[in-house]
C-alpha cells in the first residue's frame, strides 16, 4: 500500500511540474511578445538602416501585407527592392513609395510560381545590391476552402512552389552576402495556421508549418553571424488573399487592415524572432494553443466550413 500511495505521489508531482513547465513556456511567450508589441506606442524605434543597412527586399510587394510592409519599411528610410509577377503593379508601388518617402526603389517582375529558373533572374538583378533586410512574404493562399480532391493540381503546386520554393530559394540567394557582411535581417512571414492542422485549407497550412521550422533552424544556422531570423504568424489580415469570405474583408481589432498590421510588424524586427506581428493576434495566439491539437484541428475545420459557405453564397461563380 505504502509503494503505491508513493508511485501516486510521484506521478502527481511529475503531472504539477509538468503543468508549470507547460504554463511558464506560454507565459514567457506572452510577456515576450508583449514587450515586443508595447514599443509600438514608444515614439523611438530601431534605426533599420544602422541596424541592417540600406536596402530591403519584399517579395509578394503589391498588394497585402507586402505592399504595406515595403511602404512601411520606406517611412523608415529604407530602399525597397519590388519583387511581384506584374510590371504595371510594381511600377506604380514603386513610384507611390519614391514620391512619398524619398527613398529609392527598384522593381523585379518574377512569378515565383515559375519554379528555379525565375532565381536566375533575381540573382542577377540582386548582385550591385546589398541586401540588408529581406521580407519573404509572398504566399498563396486557396482561392476559398476546398477538400484536397476539390484544388486544381496547379492551385497545388504553385502553393507548394510559392509558399516553399519562394522562401527557402530567396533565402538561399540574399544569406551569403549578409553572412559576408555579419549583419542582416530576413523575415518569414507564415501564418496562424501553422497551429494545427488545417481542413480545408490542409496544403495551405502545411507549407506555413515548413514556414515555422524552416525559421527556427535557420536562426540556428546564421545567428552567430549576426543575422537576424525573424518569423511573423499573423492571424486574419483584411487583405485580398481572404476575399472568400466578407467576415474577413471587415476591418477591425482582431483583423486590423494591412498597414496597421505592417506598422506594428515592422515595430518588433530586432526585439523579437517570433511573433504575430501584431498585439491583439499575440492575444489570440496564446489562447489559441492551450487546447491539444485535436481540438483545434476541429475548431479550424468547423471555422473553414462557414467560411466556404460564405463563399459560395456571397461569391457566386459561373458555370
């Protein structure tokens, strides 16, 4: 009786540690973030440029949180380097950020949906820059949220050339010469989803997940170069790539637009290597991981089944 009544005690007191172990780890995440997103309200802010140097690249750069992003980043006094597919779209950005901010800019046109040899491309038009900070931001996201049996092949693989090819190949390309330099920021922005599984939404999820691991490893990797490795997961965005459901086109406290988002983002680059970007996701965020996986997994498919209905009521499609 007494080996059992000590075997209960020793479980009890592995179970309490393991509680604590549980609940500081979410606690120290909080006042982390917190502390990152508190100096948004303070009047100074790093000096981007000392810091990482003159110019930024910003993939995915005209529309979204890109768009915002590089605008943000040239309030700050940075050069912007443009990356998206069209010429017309990245000529406008370019020359609303030149007239606003009076910095410099130049406009790269690469589908990253292409695969390698768009990399050439950039490689080439990167080589007289000296890349100081890069944004992968560029994404896609499914049109609206569909079983895997229902996602055009191609929708597919641009998500998987995009959203995996596009950040691990610009890393690859712009790491060097920062490494060289012993200075530099590279942000990867993911998502939300990256929590759990997603249905609905399952290819779309796990290429954020890679997002997440490919950030952690790659701060291993470069940290003691002193090179920063940042990696956003917002929550909702009012931008385009949620268009499938006008829930998400609404601007408020917890889908703030792109620029709001953008401005706090930017805010926590050299204060803090993961983040949402933004305090009320950080909220969000920290309630959203005390459930196990299975229910949020759950919650996430229930939240994608009333967003395709949405979807299909509100965004009639021809036949």
């Amino acid at each position: 009786m007494a080996d059992v009544t000590v075997t209960v005690w020793i479980l009890a007191a592995v179970g309490c540690a393991l509680i604590l172990w549980l609940l500081a780890d979410s606690l120290w995440n909080l006042i982390q973030g917190a502390k990152a997103h508190l100096t948004y309200f303070q009047p100074a802010s790093v000096d981007l440029t000392k810091k990482y140097g003159p110019w930024a690249v910003v993939t995915g750069s005209t529309d979204g949180i890109g768009k915002a992003y590089a605008m943000e980043l040239a309030r700050r006094g940075v050069n912007i380097v443009l990356i998206s597919r069209t010429q017309q779209k990245l000529d406008e950005v370019a020359a609303e950020i030149e007239s606003k901010f009076k910095v410099k800019t130049k406009t790269i046109a690469a589908d990253f949906s292409k695969g390698q040899p768009v990399f050439d491309v950039i490689e080439h038009e990167l080589k007289d820059i000296p890349v100081g900070i890069l944004v992968n931001n560029v994404g896609k996201q499914y049109s609206y949220p569909m079983y895997l049996g229902e996602v055009p092949q191609q929708e597919l693989w641009d998500i998987v050339n995009i959203n995996i090819g596009a950040t691990t190949m610009m890393t690859r390309l712009i790491v060097p010469q920062m490494q060289k330099r012993k200075r530099g920021a590279i942000v990867n922005v993911s998502s939300g989803s990256e929590l759990q599984p997603l249905p609905l939404m399952t290819v779309y999820a796990a290429s954020k997940v890679f997002v997440k691991s490919f950030s952690e490893a790659l701060r291993y990797e470069y940290e003691r170069d002193g090179i920063t490795i940042q990696h956003l997961s917002p929550l909702f965005v009012n931008t385009k790539m949620n268009a499938f459901s006008h829930r998400l086109q609404e601007t408020s406290l917890f889908v703030p637009d792109a620029a709001t988002y953008s401005q706090n983002a930017i805010n926590t680059l050299g204060k803090v290597n993961a983040t949402t970007g933004y305090w009320a996701h950080g909220l969000q965020y920290f309630l959203t991981v005390i459930p196990p996986v299975w229910i949020r997994t759950y919650i996430g498919g229930l939240m994608n089944e009333i967003f395709r209905r949405d979807y299909f009521k509100d965004v009639p499609k021809e036949q």
